[in-house]
C-alpha cells in the first residue's frame, strides 16, 4: 500500500514531464527552442518535436505572407510639390534564427516597428529622388519596385524578407488642394485656348483651300465650256460651209425663211418695206410676179 502511494505521484510527475516535453509544429508556423535564451534548435517542419522540460521552451513564428501597413508620409519631389503617400508591404520572416536575435522579445512589434522605419527611409529617398508626375503617372510601378529593391538588404538583416512594396495613394497635403486645382485649372484653359486657335487656324486654312479649289474647279469648267462651244460652233459653221457649197439656191431659200420666222413674229411691232422689196424675194408668185400687196391704207407688213 505504501509502495502505491509513493508510485502515483512519480507516474503523474513523469506523465507531466513528457507532455510537456513534446509540442507540435503547425504547417502554418515555425518553431525555435530556446534553452536560457540561447536558440539550440530550430523547428521549420510540421509535426511533434521535443524539448527539455523546464529548461527549454519554444518560441512560434508565423511563416506565412504578412502584410504591414505604413503610416502616411509626406514626401518632397524634386518638383517640391510636397505629396501625402500611403504604403503597404508583404513580407515574410525567412530566417527565424536571425529575426529572434535581431528583434529579441518583442517578436513581431519590434519586427514591424524597425520595418516601418527602413520602409519610410527608401520611400523618402526613391520619391525624392523623381518629380510628382512621375508619381502620379503610370512609371510608379517601377518606382514601387526601387522602393522594394532597396529595403530588400536592410530587411534581411532582421531576417525576413520583403516581397512586396505598394504605393495605396498619393494625395496633395490638404493645404496645398485649392492652389493646386486652381493652378490645374489654369493650365486647362490655357490648353483650351490654344487648341481652339489652332483649330480656328486650321478652319482657315481648309476654307482658303476649298474657295481656292471652287475657283480652280469653275474656271477650269467655264474654260472647256468655251472650247467646246467654240469646237460646235466651228463644226455647225463647216457644216452651213459645206451645204452652201453643194446648193447654193437651198442654203439662200433656207436662210430667207430663218429670216421670215425670226422678223414675222406675234407682236406690237412692225416693219415699214416696199412690197418689191428683196426680204419678200421667196414670197413672190412662181412666175416671178410678186404676191399681192397688202391694203394700200398701211402700206406696210405688220407681225
């Protein structure tokens, strides 16, 4: 009986000490054993691991991806347009040996706090180094990735490595809004007003040169107008030339009645000619005597 007793305090005593010589790795995590602080091993696998109860204990860090949000910065160009950048970086402890002995106790807060500090120092130095339209123009990609290259060595020093740098937002301090847009405004109208006179001067010129072409165009028209009423008139005249020519009697009784149907018409007014008159030549009777006269009363061919 007093064996018993004395066996269930050693059976509990030594159960303890194995329980709490054994602890588990997560997937998500890595381990180290520290003995008096010293680090004297390093878990980075998942799975049961053990320690020396009471004289070591062990310390977890997070090994996935984690994300740190930088405080608002103002940054000077070189423009001197002072900006308000908001930052963000993805980093990752890769060496937890390193990162304990840089960063002690404090673990993660130290960790971050010293990561803010060497990420506003490039941020101010790489923005400082271009002008604000730099910044605010697509080339920010690269410089987020100056920004990134530069706090890469610092970083390691703490034992984690950065991944990622990312510009959220670049503002105007709220003091500097109203200037701003109004000098952008400014620059606008300007803008706007030469474009309309570069658009007034090239209306100009397209009008002076379609009134040019109408000219050129009419003038061209109006001229082979000519050349081929002279071309018809030079051609009716040879055929009138060559009709003469085969019968001269026909071509005199043709133009005697052109001249009938151009005097003899409906009208007011009226000719004075005598009866024997050449004009009535081809109005006389077929034996040559002429037509009878009009009343002597007139004396004279009216319309």
């Amino acid at each position: 009986m007093r064996k018993s007793t004395f066996a269930l305090p050693v059976v509990v005593i030594a159960l303890v000490l194995l329980l709490s010589s054994i602890f588990i790795v997560d997937e998500r995590e890595k381990a180290l054993v520290l003995q008096f602080g010293r680090v004297v091993a390093v878990k980075e696998d998942p799975g049961l691991a053990f320690k020396i109860p009471l004289i070591q204990e062990v310390v977890r860090y997070d090994s996935r991806i984690l994300s740190r949000d930088v405080e608002p910065l103002e940054v000077t160009p070189l423009d001197d347009r002072r900006l308000v950048v908001d930052a963000f970086a993805r980093y990752r402890i890769s060496d937890v040996t390193r990162f304990r002995q840089a960063v002690g106790a404090g673990g993660i807060t130290i960790a971050e706090s010293r990561l803010d500090s060497i990420l506003r120092s490039q941020t101010r130095e790489v923005l400082g180094s271009v002008s604000s339209n730099d910044i605010l123009s697509s080339d920010r990609a690269a410089l987020m990735l100056r920004i990134r290259n530069g706090a890469i060595a610092e970083a390691r020093a703490l034992g984690v490595d950065i991944i990622d740098v990312r510009l959220q937002s670049t503002d105007l301090p709220q003091q500097n809004l109203a200037a701003t847009f109004e000098r952008m405004r400014a620059e606008r109208e300007r803008e706007a007003t030469d474009e309309r006179a570069r658009g007034q001067e090239a209306a100009q010129r397209i009008r002076a040169q379609a009134d040019r072409t109408v000219v050129e165009l009419v003038s061209d028209a109006q001229r082979e107008a000519e050349i081929a009423r002279g071309e018809a008139d030079a051609e009716r005249n040879s055929i009138f030339a060559e009709a003469f020519g085969r019968d001269e009697d026909f071509f005199e009784f043709y133009r005697s009645l052109t001249a009938y149907a151009r005097a003899l018409k409906g009208g007011n007014s009226s000719m004075v000619l005598s009866p024997d008159s050449e004009f009535f030549k081809f109005l006389k009777s077929a034996e040559g005597t002429p037509a009878p006269a009009p009343a002597p009363t007139t004396g004279a061919a009216s319309n």
